[in-house]
C-alpha cells in the first residue's frame, strides 16, 4: 500500500513537472524568442518600407553633370503607429496646424476637395487610385454612389473626429486617416506625407512627436544647368497609360517617371530598382530594428552620358535668342515693309556631327528654366509663344528654298524617257522672269522669280548655271528642273536626304511629310486633294506640301555634306553603372540609308552651297565676314562654310518663315547645323545664328581626346 501511495505521488509529481516545463518554453517563447529578447511586453509592429532608389545622372558628351540628384528628406508615416496611438486625432490636427503655419504642403489622395462645398475629385485621379478609392468605399461597407459632403460626414463620425472643429479642419484630418487605412486595404507603400522637406521645417515638424511620423532619407532631382529644357526633360507621376506600361517593371503606383525629354527617352536606364526594408517599431514608433529583406536591397539607376556638349548648347541657345530679339526689335530691324519680321515667333537650331549623326546641341526658342519650373508655371503657360514647345523636333514646316538642292540632285541623278541626264553640268537655263510653259497641264500657271516681282519686272538673274541659281536662289531655274522632273524623282531623292523621314532620335519627335499625291490628297478634300502639274513645280522649291523639322533638315544638310550617306541621329553616347564603373551600354555610328550621288553632282551643289556664302550676291553674305572678291573670303581662315538659305511662305499670316543649313569644312565636313525662325521675313536672316557656333566649334579642342572624367571607369 505504501509503494503504491508513493508511485501516485511520483506520477503525479511528473506530470506536474511536465506541465510547469509547458508552461516556461511557452513563456520562453513569448518573452524572449517573439520579442528578440526584449522581455518589457512591448507590442512591436513589423512593416515592410519602400525605399526609393536614387535616379541615374544625366551628363553631356564631356562628363559634365546636367542632371543630378542631390539629398534629402521625406515624412513618412508608419500607419500601424498612429492608428494605434491614443488622441491620434489631436496628433494630426497639431502636425496639419503647424504645416500651415510653416506654408508646408502635403499630399493626400482622398479624392474630395480640400474645401466646402466638397465635391468629388476622381477625375483628377489614375484609374488605379479610383480603385484603391473603392477598394476602401467597400471596405467600409459604404455605397459608393453617395455625396461628397455625406461621404465627409459618413468619415467624420468613423475617425471621431470632434464636433468643435470646422469642416475643412475635420477633412484635413480625415484625408490623412483615409491614406493610414488605404494601407490595410491595398499593397500600397508607405504614406509619404511630405516630401524634400528642408531642415529647419523637418526639426519644426519633429519637434510635435506626431507618432509614427519617420524620417526617411531620400534624393531629388537638381539641374546643374539652365540650359537644354527642352531635352533634359523633366519627372512627373503617372498616369493610367503610364501605369499599364511600369507595374509589372517593378514600379510603385506612386513612383515618379520621366514625363519628356532624355528623362522620359532614357527612362530605362535612369530609373533605379527600389529596395524593401523591415521594420520593427514599438506602438510608440521607437525603431527596434531596420534590415533590407535579402535580395530586395535599393538598386541606383543607371549614368546616361549624352551626346550634347553643355558648352556649345549655351552658346546655341544664347545666339538663337540674341538673334530673335534683334529681329522683333524695331530699332534694330529698320528694314521697310508690312511683313519685315518684326511678328517673329519661335525658332530652332540643331548642331549635327556629320560623320556619326551625334547631335551636339538641339535648341527651341523660347525656351525656360526647369530649375524654377514650379515656381514659373503661370508665367510660362500665359506665355502666348508657349516655350514649352519644342520647335526643334515638334513642329514641321516648309522648307523653302533649302529644298532646292534636293531638286537639282534629282535632276542630275534622273534620266528622260530618252535616256537624257534631266540637268547637264554647266547647262545655262535663262531666267525669263516668269515660268512660261503652257503644255502638260501647265496653262495658266505662270509663277514669277521673286526676283523679278520685286524688281516690278524690270530685273531677271539672267542666265544661270546650277552653282548661280543655288547663290541667288532663283525660283525660276528650280521651277524649270521641276518641269522636267516626275513628281516620284523628286519624292524618291527627298526621302534618300532624310526628308519626311524619322531621324532616329530617342525622343518622340514629328516626322513631317513630302510633297506628293498622298499627302495632298491627306490635306485636302473634294476637287483641292487633286495632284496636279502646278504643284509639282512649286514641290521643287521647297513650297507646296513639303513639312519638314527643324531636325529633319539638320539630318539634310549632313546627308548632303556626306555625299548621300544619312546616319540616324542619336542624343545617346554611352550609359554607365551608378558609380561609373562598368559600361552598360555604348552607342555607335548607324547609317541608316546611302543614295548613289555622282562626283560631279555632289562638287555642283557644294560649289553653288559655297558661293551662297562667299559670292556677291548670295543670300548669306551678310555673315561669315562676307565677300571681298568674286572668289570671297575663308571665315575664319581656315574654315570653309557652305550653306543656303531659304524664305517659306505659310498660311498662317504675317511675316514668312525663314529658315538656313550650312555644313563645314566643305573640303571634309564635320558638322552641320540647320536654323529656322517662325515669321522672320527671309532665310537670309538666320545665318548670323550659326556664326558664333561655328567659330565656337572650331576654335574648342577635341574634350573626347583630353577630358579626364570626374568619375573615370576602371
């Protein structure tokens, strides 16, 4: 009996052990191995953060900084932190208080406006946040046909917010609860109430111990120079297309993209991959510890070194203004007349390196600063000449008399049904004042020599062989070529100099058309879209429905420096690692098409292009030193200058267009440059743009041979 009374006694002592060595591995468990070892109770939250990866830089062909990043900080919220605290309420309304005192603004994405009498704003929203708006409207269990203002008062009661405060203050209050619950309900990032906030107003706001408020270290972008707006492009948030096309690369729904220029072409390369951290904070917001979750650590975007060169943009872009200024200026411009130039609008120029279609410098005027963007936007957009339009690649336009050696390359590259070369080296076509053919559809059509009209009749240009015609730009010798060319001649030769044709560029750009059948009968309508023998005449001076860029004709008059070989054009040099380590990309010379030009063609239309330049009575005399003699000066010494220029009428009132392309040395071109100017009066205008660029160029030591990069690549 007593064995067995002591057996009981032992069993049960057992299980008793048992159940206290239960009872302290679940303590162990609670205490220390779920709390890593923090043993006080504390209730700790685990949140994942986003961290944004910082943007690539931007540079010119030199290593020079165009576009950068620079530091600084964001308030993000920890929304399990605040939704947990007592008074949450009070907390924000103290933190939007002194936002308001300190002129600091903040973000929300409730989609009701910031003021009676409220009213939807969805509109204003990517479809992709209207859904996160729903996702919450059926959270809450609320039909989502409601008012605007029973919706603020449905949300005023669930927050509890207090009767005493106004309706604004209440939906200050709720549109920061709204983004803390959006959270439970979506895969969102963390809220990011402000952004770049400056220091003294960061140790304001921190100073209120708003809980869960954090700082989190970030970048934004900074220009480093005031030059190339255009170009450089600048970051926005996206919208629904943008969307469609960057949530599956990784991107959040709030990330900023490049929205034009090399930020938007370049995007690809620019654009960093965002890391993930975890985050273990007490219901107090103290930080218990912060770790990137493996593999998900914050990758920075790619270097993009361009193909400009900051240093003859800046000298572009100031000579382009400089000449436009004088141009309007009626105490400059003294010529006489009703349309003198004086309406002058925008204008464009492009600097192109012949042999490797590498722009140099791509200008619009007028242009503005992205550095003060914001702070410019209603003086930019009341600005009736819209600076933000790029004239340099967006607009096309009739080239006018630049056109016209593309006319006598046709006619010297094209035979008759006769097997007869259309034009003969050295043949002389006499200038008659009027076109005087009545056959083949031509009767009636009797276009004069600008010459000869404003001469009142009593002037011609005489006799003229190609290399004449092309310095005085006499419509009636091209008009003659026209005659005897088809319509598919002059066509074909167009497009073979890049004409109506994509350059190739990384950025989106207009393409503009050739005059021909097609686009007639796109622009007109009934008996008007009708070809006929006329336009074809008025095609071969440049008129008619030819609509080119400013780019295009760049891409032209390198073509014709190459003797027919036409490159793509390209903004791109070479992409490397955020350190400058490794080379992920280099960009090389790509012919894109090669037209077959004779010798003999090619020395007609080079001589002509030189004697516009250097001869008595070429239309751009008035630059590159002008003529001292019939043979003409070399500007500047060593440097041999070919050019032409070209006056466009259009239908859009006032003064002609006006527009020059040029290419230099002649003996070996290496660049070429092509301007246009809206409603300056004559092409004969514009050359004096390119003087100081040239010389510019010219003068600069090759900085590809002799730069040593900031950030060499080992």
């Amino acid at each position: 009996m007593e064995r067995l009374t002591r057996f009981r006694a032992g069993v049960l002592l057992g299980i008793f052990s048992f159940i206290m060595l239960l009872y302290a591995a679940r303590l162990f468990d609670l205490q220390i191995i779920k709390t890593d070892g923090n043993t006080d109770n504390t209730t700790l939250y685990s949140t994942v953060t986003t961290v944004r990866a910082s943007r690539g830089s931007i540079l010119d062909r030199n290593g020079k900084i165009l576009v950068g990043n620079r530091a600084s900080y964001d308030l993000v919220f920890n929304h399990f932190v605040i939704k947990s605290a007592d008074n949450r309420n009070e907390y924000l309304y103290r933190l939007l208080k002194k936002c308001e005192e300190l002129g600091v603004d903040h973000l929300d994405h409730l989609p009701v406006t910031a003021k009676r009498p409220f009213e939807y704003t969805l509109s204003d929203y990517s479809t992709a946040w209207q859904g996160y708006f729903q996702n919450y409207m059926v959270d809450c269990g609320w039909d989502p046909d409601i008012t605007a203002p029973l919706l603020i008062e449905k949300m005023r009661t669930r927050y509890k917010i207090p009767d005493t405060w106004t309706e604004e203050e209440a939906r200050a209050v709720i549109g920061l609860r709204y983004e803390f619950d959006l959270r439970g309900v979506t895969n969102l990032p963390s809220y990011v109430f402000i952004s770049d906030v400056s220091s003294e107003n960061l140790a304001a706001l921190l100073e209120l111990n708003t809980p869960g408020l954090m700082v989190e270290s970030s970048t934004v972008r900074e220009y480093h120079t005031t030059y190339a707006a255009h170009i450089l492009g600048y970051l926005g948030g996206m919208d629904d297309d943008d969307w469609a096309k960057y949530k599956d690369q990784g991107y959040s729904m709030d990330a900023y993209i490049g929205q034009a220029g090399f930020e938007e072409a370049f995007e690809e390369y620019l654009h960093g991959i965002d890391g993930q951290r975890l985050d273990k904070v007490t219901k107090e917001g103290t930080i218990v510890s912060q770790a990137y979750i493996k593999g998900k650590e914050p990758i920075a975007g790619n270097n993009v070194e361009t193909t400009i060169d900051i240093s003859l943009q800046k000298i572009a872009e100031d000579a382009l203004a400089q000449r436009m200024k004088e141009i309007t200026d009626p105490e400059i411009n003294k010529e006489v007349g009703e349309h003198v130039g004086l309406d002058a609008q925008g204008a464009a120029v492009i600097v192109m390196k012949c042999k490797t279609g590498e722009i140099l410098a791509c200008a619009s005027y007028p242009t503005y600063n992205l550095a003060t963007l914001n702070e410019d936007w209603d003086l930019i957009t009341s600005n009736e000449l819209n600076p933000f339009f790029n004239r340099a690649f967006g607009a096309a336009y009739a080239p006018g008399s630049t056109y016209k050696m593309c006319t006598l390359i046709a006619a010297m590259e094209n035979k008759n049904n006769r097997g007869e070369v259309l034009y003969e080296p050295g043949e002389i076509i006499k200038d008659t004042g009027y076109f005087s053919h009545d056959q083949d559809g031509f009767a009636g059509f009797h276009p004069a020599c600008l010459y000869y009209t404003s001469t009142k009749g009593m002037a011609t240009h005489g006799d003229l062989t190609a290399p004449a015609a092309l310095r005085v730009s006499c419509n009636l010798f091209f008009y003659e070529l026209g005659f005897r060319l088809t319509i598919e001649m002059l066509d074909e030769t167009a497009k073979g100099l890049g004409l109506g044709e994509p350059t190739g560029i990384e950025l989106t750009e207009k393409v503009g058309w050739r005059s021909n059948r097609e686009s007639k009968a796109a622009s007109y309508t009934g008996v008007d879209a009708a070809w006929n023998a006329g336009d074809r005449i008025l095609t071969a001076i440049g008129q008619s429905e030819n609509r080119f860029t400013p780019l295009q004709l760049a891409v032209y008059a390198s073509t014709l420096a190459n003797k027919g070989v036409r490159y793509k054009a390209t903004f791109l040099n070479r992409v490397t690692s955020s350190d400058y380590r490794t080379l992920v990309f280099s960009n090389t010379p790509e012919i894109v098409s090669k037209m077959n030009i004779s010798d003999t063609t090619y020395q007609t239309y080079v001589q002509g292009m030189r004697e516009v330049v250097t001869v008595l009575g070429g239309t751009a005399t008035t630059c590159f030193g002008g003529p001292k003699d019939e043979d003409g000066p070399q500007w500047p010494s060593k440097i041999t200058v070919c050019g032409k220029t070209g006056t466009a009428q259009h239908s859009s009132g006032g003064s002609d267009h006006g527009a020059f392309v040029c290419f230099a040395p002649m003996e070996d071109p290496e660049i070429a440059i092509a301007v246009f100017g809206e409603k300056v009066a004559h092409g004969s205008n514009m050359p004096k743009v390119t003087e100081p660029i040239l010389k510019a160029y010219f003068e600069m030591v090759d900085a590809s041979e002799v730069y040593t990069y900031e950030n060499q690549m080992s």
